[in-house]
C-alpha cells in the first residue's frame, strides 16, 4: 500500500467546522431550515464558527474487542449528528437524497464485518479474522460518510480529513490509523481513479467497505424529503433512484459455490404507515410511473423486467466497483450475479428468480 499517497492534510487546515464556501455550520444548519440542537455534536465546540474536539482516542479504540464496544465508544463521541446528514444532503436534489444517516452507516459497519468473517481475512490482509479487524471495519463503516456535512463532492476526502482531528491522539497508532484513512479516502470510485490508486493494490478493509457501501439499496435508503415529495409531487416520474430504491424490500446476498449473489427482494406492496406518499387509493401497493405501466398494457412487459433494465441502467458502475472488490475479498469465485425475485399473485410483476446482471471474473 502507498501511504505517501494518503493525503493527510486534506483539503481543510486548522480545525474550524465550516462549509467549503467559508461559512459556519450553524449558519448553513441555520440559513437551509435545518432545526438542530448544539448538544448533539458532542465533538463541536459552540462558538459561531465551531471548532472541532478531540473526542476520541486511537490508543483507547484500537484496543476494543468487538462490533459492540466499537459502536458504543463511536456514539459517545458522535452523539446524534449521523441523523443530521440526512437532511443536509436532501438539499442537494429536488426530491431529497439517499439517505446517509446512521441507518446506512449501521448496514454497512455490519455487512462488511460479515464480509471479512466470511471471507477470513484480517482488516489489512496476510492474516486471519480478528478482533482487531471487526473494530476497523466498524470505524471505517460508521464514518466514511461524515464528509457530507461539508460537501457532497469529494465527501471521502472530507471524511479522512476530519478523522484526523476527531482522534487527537491518532498518531500513536499511525499503522492502524493509515489503513482506516486508506479505506475511507478510497472508497469511491472517482477518488480511485483521480489519484490513480488500483483497487487490487488496496486492503480487505477497503474492499469489504466498497461492497457493503454499493450493495446497500431499498426502503430504507429513501431519505425524509423523498417522502414529503411523495406521488404528490411525481417523486418517482423524476428521480430513478427513489423509484429503485421504493420497490426493495431487502437487500442481502449470499456465496454460492462459485459465485456471489447479490438478491434483491422486489414487492410493489407498500406495509408502513409512511409509504402511504409513494401509493394512491387504499391498495397499499406502490404507485408505478406512468411510463412503467404503459410498457406492461402495450407489451405486455412485466414490472419486474423494466425495474431490471431499470437497475442495469442506473447502478451499472456501482455494480462493477462492488463485482471487482468481492472478487478481491473471495478470489476463488467466478462470478458476480445480482437477482432480483417477487411472488407475483397479480400477473403483472414478474414471478420467481430474474437474473438482472452477471459478471464474470477476468
């Protein structure tokens, strides 16, 4: 790994918690209608510009022995500020964004901890599963995105920058801190590429974190805005992305013998009180753009198959960045699939296992 190749000083210098365009983050929470309390950024300091607090150890985290104390120690210093990236990256689009709080955050510190148990390696490689790499993986899970309170652009960058000033004491353990900040800062493709860092010259750390964080779609990515838009304000006519996510129930996967499956679990059925905003009328179902049902009356093309054009389309990229960090994790496998399945009661959706994309190990 490239070390000198970690920017360390990052695009910010000082401490100071402030927007790219100089202005202080209370104001910005402030100007954009984002209520907030001070009190839930425990490592904020409450003057008008807010400068960050040390509230972390590397030599206390880097001794914990599991995901749960990793967990633990991470929300006493983060408090409740996961939950405002939410709402500041639903400025960013007309209908809100995806949601980036500490529902992501969780999914991801857990699959890629299931991740490395499954594929056996420790958080840098040339080793076994340990205790060590489960706390890693959850640093790097539970922080990759912080970069959005600063910018939605280069947020990895944002993110290993502040990393930097939330362990005051991250130089003691200078190994184990470059490998989280290597995993953060390259968890993105266009960072990848801009700083022309191979993926397979990364670490387990990093590929487990780029495949939970592609492979996390559905319901629970729909962010507070894509509600309040909802069918009213054709939320699904316009953005691609809320309509894929709306029509997963669960995202999971599997190994098989010698492929990884990606399954997507596809329902037009709607259960929670709060989707009422994606459906018309009483039947619980979600309501599908106009252009989805013209395809199944004039075609007879079912739901399931144009949301699979749909996805191939959309998430192509995401699909070959998590294909080729899971071939790197298991490299015995052959193949990357991702599947889509429904029980179809109505003849319009699409019954039993569909195939939505095959790649194939080079």
């Amino acid at each position: 790994m490239r070390y000198n190749q970690v920017p360390l000083e990052l695009p910010l210098t000082g401490s100071s918690f402030l927007r790219p365009d100089g202005r202080s983050f209370w104001a910005f929470l402030r100007s954009n209608g984002i209520r907030y309390s001070q009190s839930d950024f425990p490592f904020l300091t409450r003057h008008h510009k807010p400068r960050i607090k040390p509230v972390f150890s590397a030599r206390e985290y880097f001794r914990l022995s599991s995901r749960g104390e990793a967990l633990a120690y991470l929300y006493q210093g983060l408090g409740r500020s996961l939950v405002y990236v939410g709402p500041v990256l639903d400025l960013e689009m007309e209908h809100g964004f995806n949601d980036h709080t500490d529902r992501h955050t969780l999914w991801v510190s857990q699959t890629g901890v299931e991740l490395l148990q499954r594929a056996g390696l420790s958080h840098r490689g040339g080793g076994c599963y340990d205790a060590l790499t489960e706390v890693m993986m959850t640093l790097v899970g539970m922080t990759h995105d912080l970069g959005n309170f600063f910018s939605r652009s280069d947020h990895s960058t944002y993110s290993a920058w502040l990393l930097t000033r939330l362990f005051g004491d991250w130089q003691a353990e200078r190994e184990l801190f470059l490998d989280a900040l290597y995993a953060i800062l390259f968890h993105e493709e266009p960072v990848l590429v801009g700083l022309k860092q191979p993926l397979d010259k990364g670490t387990p750390l990093q590929w487990a974190l780029i495949a939970a964080d592609k492979m996390h779609v559905g319901r629970d990515r729909i962010g507070g805005r894509s509600y309040e838009s909802g069918v009213k304000h054709n939320a699904l006519e316009d953005d691609t992305h809320i309509l894929l996510n709306a029509l997963i129930v669960r995202s999971s996967w599997h190994l098989g013998v010698e492929s990884f499956v990606w399954d997507l679990d596809f329902s037009v059925e709607q259960l929670v009180e709060k989707f009422k905003a994606f459906s018309k009328g009483d039947n619980h179902r979600i309501w599908m753009p106009s252009f989805v049902h013209k395809l199944f009356l004039k075609g007879g093309r079912k739901y399931r198959d144009t949301y699979a054009d749909l996805f191939r389309h959309v998430y192509k990229d995401r699909m070959n960045l998590a294909a080729e960090a899971v071939f790197l994790l298991f490299p015995y496998l052959k193949k990357f699939q991702v599947t889509l399945t429904d029980n179809d009661v109505r003849n319009k959706v699409g019954s039993g296992e569909l195939l939505v994309w095959e790649r194939l190990k080079k």
